[in-house]
C-alpha cells in the first residue's frame, strides 16, 4: 500500500489514504502509517513519534539541551529566592528547596495551560490535511510538558542532598498518582481551551492573565500553614491548583501527601476533563473550516 507524506510543522506525517493508519516508524523526520485499520496501538505509536521528533527537534546540536529544560524553572525560582528570601527575608527553612519544590510543579501546569489555546491553530496544516484524532495535539502538548518536569527531578534530588536531605521512598508512589491526576487535569484543560480558542481568539491572553492570578494565590511561594486553619480546606476546594502544589511540596520535601488533598485534586482532575473532552467533541467538528 502507497502512503501519502504530509508536513506537519517541525513533522512530517505519512497515512496510507483517508482513515487508515497503521503501525509509526520514524525514518529521517518522518512518522510513517501504514495498515488497513485505526486502533489504540497505531495511535500510542503515532504519539511517541511525535513525542520523539518533538524532543530531537529541541535539543539536536544542542550541547546545553538539558541545561536549557531547566533554565526557565530554575532561573525563575532564583527570582524568586532573591525577592522573598533575601530582600523581603521570608523566614522558610531552605529556601531555595522550598521554592523549587512548589516552582517545578507549578510550571509544568502553567506552561501546559498557557500553551493551550494555540494548540489547534498551530496544528493547522495537520488538521486541514490529515484525518487522525485532534485530541492527540493536546495530549502530545502535555506530555511534553511533563517529560520536561521529569527532567528537573534530578535536580530536585541533587538539592534535597545539597541541604542534607534526602528522597523519599513514598516518591515511587506519590508521583506516579499525582503526575496521574495533574496530568489528567491539564489535559482537560488544554482539550476546552484549544477548541474554544478556534472561535475566541483572544483566549490566550485571558488565560494568562488568569493563570498568573492564580498563581499568587496558589501555596507556591508559601505554605498554604500561612492561612488560618478553618480557611485551608475551603482554600484546596475552591482553587484547583492549591491541592496538588501542596501535595508536591509535601511529597518532596516531607515524603508526605494529605489524603484530603488529593481527593479534592482527583475529583477536580476528572471535572476538567470530562468538560473540556465534552467542549472538544461539541466543536471539533468545524475545527477544519476554521483554521
């Protein structure tokens, strides 16, 4: 069977004719479908080698590609610790640790969600070419973001041994279940923002906004002890970050989560996504006209 080569941005993406696809090779650029039918596994391939094209385009030739996946987390965090750790003197124990805890976390949602409302118009050429699942734009958009989060653990560890502590046996499972659930609520998130985004253009900038109030009332920069404690729960239930930046922070500094936290954070995690895969199935239909 002949396969047809479309350019998809920084990818080149190969179908075998409309509605078939079949097993992802990665051959010098290209993703390269074959086969008489559509099914998980074509796509979990399909995935990976965008995954993959997208990683090799961002660090090929590069000798401080790891240093610069990082960068933008660390130097933010040492905005940070210059601002509040030694000009305004928060009295935290480390600091810097504690930044970089809430911090890492933080941008790989920050940096999920603000990227989202451009997702579709900057898949445009694959969309108006290629027949495949749109929803696999956002979720590559997510993944990359968190595989860039991945990358910062081990300068996480490497601080944590810096101020004489160390990993915690519960990270094998207290990540596993939060890179779950911030995940699956990012993924919501960018699925409704992406869609909608197509008919209100200036989405983007109001998400911005949006996200950079939010952070400032997100336990980021502080600890959510900082609130009275009658007001912390009703903090984690009304603001959809607040759980899992504080499950974060404990996670890695204390090797701890609160269960009540994570709940709260589970069930906001399947309300975004359940809303934002109904946003995008209610407009994905006119998205080709609209690109």
């Amino acid at each position: 069977m002949t396969g047809e080569s479309v350019k998809c941005g920084s990818v080149y993406c190969a179908w075998g004719g409309e509605g078939v696809v079949g097993k992802a090779t990665f051959e010098e650029g290209q993703v390269r479908h074959f086969g008489s039918h559509r099914n998980l596994e074509n796509y979990r391939d399909l995935i990976f080698v965008l995954l993959q094209r997208e990683l090799k385009v961002r660090y090929k030739n590069k000798l401080l590609g790891y240093v610069w996946s990082i960068a933008n987390p660390m130097a933010t965090a040492l905005v940070y610790f210059v601002a509040f750790g030694l000009i305004l003197r928060v009295q935290e124990a480390n600091y810097p640790l504690f930044l970089v805890a809430g911090l890492f976390p933080w941008q790989w949602l920050a940096n999920s969600i603000n990227s989202s409302p451009n997702l579709f118009v900057g898949s445009g050429s694959v969309i108006k070419k290629v027949n495949f699942p749109r929803n696999i734009v956002p979720l590559c958009a997510i993944l990359n973001h968190m595989i860039h989060f991945l990358a910062s653990v081990p300068i996480i560890v490497l601080l944590l041994l810096l101020f004489g502590e160390s990993p915690s046996w519960s990270w094998f499972y207290g990540f596993p279940i939060l890179l779950v659930i911030q995940f699956t609520m990012a993924y919501g998130v960018a699925l409704g923002l992406s869609a909608i985004n197509l008919f209100f253009r200036d989405l983007e900038r109001l998400v911005s906004i949006v996200m950079n109030f939010l952070f400032f009332l997100t336990p980021v920069l502080y600890t959510i002890e900082r609130y009275p404690v009658e007001y912390r729960t009703l903090l984690v239930a009304i603001n959809p970050a607040a759980g899992l930046m504080v499950n974060w922070r404990q996670l890695i500094l204390e090797g701890t989560m609160s269960p009540l936290y994570l709940l709260i954070s589970a069930i906001y995690a399947v309300i975004f996504f359940l809303i934002g895969y109904a946003i995008y199935r209610k407009l994905s239909w006119k998205f080709a006209e609209l690109i």
